[in-house]
C-alpha cells in the first residue's frame, strides 16, 4: 500500500465522494482543506451542476465555501467513470428504510453497480452510510472481489460512519472523532492515514462490522432516551407535573444522568430510522431489539398525542377541532435547520387535517412548503403578528427556532399548545403536550 | 418562620436524623460538619450503640469520622420522644418493594407512627427516601395536620431526595447539588435555609411531587440505559462484535451519547427498585411505564444469559454444569463496595446452584457470605492463588473489584467467564457473558 500512502501524504491522491448531500458536502470541503482534489459524485444533474457553479444546496453551508472548494479543483460530475481516477472513494448516500421499514440499501447498491466496472488497484474504498453490521463485509466485498482485486493486498476497504450533526456550532466535520473499521490490518491501516489527514482524531475498532455497529448504537441511544422522556412526559402530565421542571433539577446530577427532552415526535434522517437497521439483521439471529420497538412505537405516537391535547383544549371553549384554524409553529425536524426530512410537525399537520382542521403553518427557515414523497401541502410560511396570531383558533407550538418572536406567540395566541416546554414559566395558560 | 430560620443562622437548631444507613449516617457528618447538633435515630440498638461507641458501620466512612461527630455532640438514639428536641427532622428511612414488586412504604409509615406524638410547632420535616410522586403530600401531610399542626405557618414540609453514591470518590454530600420540593412557598424557603447550610448548591422546584419524580427519572434513566446495554450486548455477541468496544468507540462522539456499560444484571438498592415505584403510581392514572417494566426484565434476565454462557462453555469441554466446580469472583453489587444489596452476583450464584453446580466466591471486600432475607449460602471468600484459580472448572468474573490479581486468574483459570468486559483486549479465549 505504499504507493496509496505515498499519494495520501503528498496530497496528490484524488479523492472521489459518491453522494453531494448532507453528509457528502462537507466531508468534501474538509477533504479539500486538508490540501486535496476532490471529485464529487452525484446522479442529479441540478445538484452537480449548482456545486459546479459554486453554490451551497444546503442552509447551514455558505456559497463561498463551496465556490472556494471549486477553486482547489472540486468538480462535481455525474460521469461515474471517472471513479477511476480516484484513489479513494467515499459512499456518502442515503440509507432509508422502504414502506415495511425494512432497510432499503439501494442507493449504495446502486452506487456500487456505478463504479464497479471502474474499480481498480491500488484505490481505498470507504462507506460512510449507516447500515446493519455486516454490509461492508456481504454487500461491499462481492463487488470488490469480482472485480479481480485483492483487499488487503492491492485494495483498501473500510467502513467509517458518518457522524455530521446539521446546526451544532460546536463541533465541525474535523473536530469530530471519527470511528474506523477494515476489512483487513492494511485497509484499516490505509484508512487511518486517509482519514487522519483531515479528521483530528480517528478512532480505529477490529473490524468494519464494528464500526458499523457502533454508529447504530450511537442513534439507538438517542432514539431509546428520547422515546423514555416521551412515555415519562406522558406519565409526568397525568400526575400534573411538568416534566421540563423535572429533567431541568435531574440535570442537577453531576453523574450518572443525561438530560434529554421529549417533543412532538421524532426526525431527521438518522433517529427514527438507524435503529431499525440492527431490528432486521437481528432477526436473522433469533433475535428481537425490544427497546428499540418499543421506542419507535412510543416516538411514532406522540404526533397523535399533541393533537389529542389539541382537542382537548378546543373541546374546553365548546369548540371541534373540525372546522377550527390551527396554526403550526415550526416544520422543519428540529430548531433552526431547514431540513423537513421525518419531521414530527408534518405528521401532527396531517392528522390535524385528517381531523377536519383548517391548517397553516409558519416556519422562518421553510418559507414554502416543500414537496415531499409522502406529504402534499399547498401552503407558504404565514406572517407572524399580533393579528394572525390572534386570528387562530389554536396555536401549536412544534419547532422552538430561535427566530419566533415568543413573548407576542405568548401574548397573542388564543389557545397556545407547547410540545417544547418553551413557556414552562409562562403565567399564563399554556397548553402541554 | 423566623424563629427555625434564626436557630439555622446561628446553627442553635437541633438537627434529627431518622435512619442510620447508608444515607443517614453521610448527611450526619455533613450536618455536624456544619456546625449543628446531630441526634441519630434508628430502631436498631446495636447500630445506636456501635455509633456512640465511634464506630462506622459502613466500610467506605471512617470510625474517625463518627467519632469526631460525636466529639461534636452527636447522639444516636432508639428513644423516639427525643425527636421533639429537634427543630429538624430528617427521613432516611428505606423504601423496598414488597414481593409482588409494590411500593413498600412500611418504614415511612412506623416512622411517621413513632415521632408523631412529638411533632410540635416551628420543626422542618424533610423525606429524602425515594418513593412515589405524592408520597409526602398524601401519606406525610395527614400525620403532621392531625397533630394540629399548620404546614406553611408553623410547620414546614419539604421532600429533598438523597443522591449518594457509595464509592464515587469524585463527588461528596455536600458537592453534590440537591432538590428541594416544599408543600408551600414557605416549605421551600425553610427547606432551602436548612440543605443551605451544608450542600453547596440546593435546587428548588415547584412542589414535593415534582421533587419526588426528579429522583425517580434519574434511577429509571440509569435503569433503561443499563437494560439497552445488555439487549445490545446480546445482539452484537450474536453477530460476533463484543459490546464493550463498540461502546467504547461509540463514546468517542463528543455529543449525543453516553457510554453505560453490561454487566450480570443490576443491583444496589435504587436502580432494581425505584423505577416500579413510578409503575405502581402511574396504574392509579392507567398508564403504563413501558421501558420501566422492559428495563426491569431484561435486567433482572442477565444472570440467566451468564448462567447459560457458562454452561455453554462447559459443555463445549465435554462437562455438564452439574457437579463441576465454579468459582464467583466479586459478590458485592458493583466495584470496591462491600454492599449485597440487590447484588446481581448473588442471583447468578443462586442459578449455578440450582443446576447443580458446587459454588465458591472470591470477593476481597465480603470475607463471609453474610446472612440474607432471601439468599443463603453458607461460604467465606476463597484465597486466590495460581492453584486454587486452576482447581475450579470454571470462572466468573461478576464484579470487577480493583483488588483482584486480573492477570493470575487470566493465566490459571481452566473456562474464564467476563460479564465486565475486563479481558476485551486478551489473546486467550474468553467466554463473554
């Protein structure tokens, strides 16, 4: 592998990213820091063509980054061919799950069947997706191995999830500690030279399977903590208290306790679906994941909860939720991102409509709503001002963005409906759920 | 309440402890530390007496601690008319489940019963047992107002639950921050004036339930956490991966995920209890504390998968359980504590048992199997050396104190068993459980 390492410590090594989304984007700015050409692949022509000309598809990354990458040599392509001359390449696509939440692996399958023909020696191969223990190894390897290349030998295969978390201002992809497996000594051993020029701190474990399991852990972890703070909220509101005062003083605790809060549900892209990627390989041993079920069935119900406790507000003035106006505050999955992908909000927004409710929404970072594959809503972002405000029959408090103007949400709304505990203090009459 | 305010200030204030435990005794030396006098009540002559004499009953507090406490003037007493003395009354008293896992609020109640005819004007009655949201509002406030006497006006009721930690060296009584609920504004503020006077930071909330539903959610976070832990450690043991690497790399992420570790199940006298304390109190609302009950049985099934891990292993070598010799190392709950209480090596000894095997223990902290409610084993701890390690068929290491000599038992044990993970990097072959 001396002739990878030598082009990796030089700097002369292209490095080719397959997928310019959320995690592909700024692995390739910080690929390209760090001194190298990078070549982004991607099969959306509009999505090639826009990195190409310099601008960020993403909020939270500015055009000039991008437009500064493509001046050290970024080109974005859609011509899978010229995988070949890179001497690494780095999956970065999506892992959902299909309709019976199984994992749907075709876009890395699909990937592979793209550079498959253009594999050749002396190339590293990393996935970033987060999948079930076991991919790199079955569904990685085949192809690398009917391509005539020796791993370990003449060929580098490694998986190392992604870690980037949209919004956190305290952390960058650098910063981040980054796990690696190999599928061999000498392809971990070349992914840690790859990695550890442009990451501070690269965590190495025994074997892609691990480092696949671990990235699951980490978002089972989340998934499973907040689904408890969710069912404790639940329990916590029948006996009237308010379980924001109550995680507020566990947090106290100078050991031994973590503070998470529970919401109207849970989204983005990684918390209501990572965890159902070990539930179906586990069943191949025999094995059931209860926690994670049990998370996800108490996650996927609280959107239903939020709107019992809208019409049981309603119901309290002599109203139905039928035929009332209910505005929804914030769309996007978690505060001050414009990322809709599983968003809780759109699943309260349709059972609100299911119930014959009249819904508009307002969303700082969402000024239309956007089309999704499962979701139809023909509405703009309102204005928020006393007079709208006021003009609601409820008010649902979904995504707390640091951009709502609170104190006239507050003074203003006729029934206020707060999934966030973001008026945990009010004095005025306020609406848990 | 200037009048208990003032003797606070001036530290004239007499100050009762109820239960001389594991809670009791700590807050004694705190608050004699803090210039009061202590009175010690317990209904256990020889724990009185053992005080008096200077002398600690816990392995991990000093005899020169409590002497220097009763150089101060502390008492300890079995004569309960003395509590009218006291302008403080302190309740550190336990609170088990019965057999069917309910709330067993016996020592509370005999408690109350024995210091309510004393129970005078300008005292502060504190809980700090862990128990159901409610507990002080529903089952202490009816004692305090058939004496007559006035809660918020010239008597005052607070819950402040107790958060120590046996053995955590990083963090003391008076270090670790404390929540205080009073039952009125009044409550608190005396509440907040006595803890004030020796914790260095108190934390007020709403009411006594909230208080009470802070230290629950603290327990049951710690509760659920271990159970995920041990269902991974199933999963990933399936798939080949050993669970305490992927946790290890796993808490490499500087956000979003703390590390808590598998073992042979859970013990000590809070994780294994108080969560069913919050399930009983949420049937009386018909609800169900889902991850609670699934914490609880995956947790209390762990000496069950240990069990089968070893007899596995046997069997592999050709031997049944039956009649081989095994060795448990480590029979206190958790590391360099001396306390059984609920210890999870307990039950995994009770199987081996029960299958027919001859069991002994190793425990440097526990020389003689001490007399149990529910457990009888008639043993003293082993001396291990090269020859009495190689003379048991197998090994379990359960507890993994920092006395143990883990490099002679690696070499000499015959079938070596780790619940801690301790011998993850070991080149010899190690039975996971």
């Amino acid at each position: 592998m001396s002739q990878l390492s030598d082009k990796i410590a030089d700097r002369s090594a292209i490095i080719g990213i397959l997928g310019l989304g959320y995690v592909g984007i700024p692995l390739g700015l910080s690929v390209s820091n760090a001194g190298f050409k990078v070549l982004g692949f991607d099969v959306i022509t509009e999505r090639t063509e826009q990195l190409n000309r310099g601008e960020s598809p993403i909020k939270h990354i500015k055009d000039s980054d991008i437009s500064a990458m493509v001046a050290s040599g970024f080109e974005a392509t859609t011509d899978f061919s010229r995988t070949t001359e890179c001497d690494a390449l780095i999956i970065c696509v999506p892992t959902p799950l299909n309709k019976s939440r199984e994992p749907d692996l075709s876009f890395v399958t699909a990937t592979m069947d793209s550079l498959a023909p253009y594999l050749r020696e002396e190339q590293l191969l990393s996935l970033e997706s987060t999948t079930w223990p076991g991919t790199t190894e079955q569904v990685l390897l085949p192809y690398v191995e009917k391509a005539g290349l020796k791993v370990g030998e003449n060929f580098y295969l490694v998986y190392s999830p992604e870690r980037e978390d949209p919004g956190n201002l305290n952390f960058s992809t650098q910063t981040i500690p980054k796990v690696v497996g190999g599928h061999t000594k000498a392809c971990l051993a070349a992914g840690m030279d790859l990695y550890g020029t442009f990451i501070d701190t690269v965590v190495p474990v025994s074997s892609t399977a691990a480092s696949e399991m671990v990235k699951l852990l980490e978002n089972i972890h989340r998934s499973i903590n907040i689904g408890l703070v969710n069912e404790m909220k639940i329990v916590a509101d029948a006996m009237g208290l308010d379980i924001f005062e109550v995680i507020d003083a566990a947090a106290t605790k100078p050991f031994g306790f973590t503070a998470y809060y529970p919401g109207p549900g849970i989204g983005g892209h990684c918390i209501p679906i990572d965890p159902f990627y070990l539930t179906w390989k586990a069943r191949e041993y025999g094995l059931h994941t209860r926690f994670i079920e049990l998370a996800g069935e108490i996650n996927a119900s609280m959107p239903q909860y939020v709107v019992e406790k809208t019409v049981r507000a309603l119901n309290e003035v002599g109203k139905s939720l039928k035929g009332a106006n209910v505005l929804a505050l914030g769309i996007a999955y978690k505060r001050d991102v414009d990322d809709m992908r599983e968003s809780p909000s759109v699943f309260v927004m349709e059972l609100l409509r299911e119930w014959g409710a009249e819904v508009a929404y307002c969303d700082p970072n969402v000024p239309v709503f956007p089309k999704m594959r499962e979701h139809n809503f023909d509405l703009k972002s309102i204005v928020l001002t006393p007079e709208t405000i006021a003009s609601y029959d409820a008010v649902v408090l979904l995504t707390d963005h640091s951009d709502f103007d609170y104190e006239m949400i507050e003074k203003h709304a006729s029934i206020l409906v707060d999934t966030r505990g973001k008026y945990r203090n009010s004095s005025r009459q306020i609406i848990r759920a």
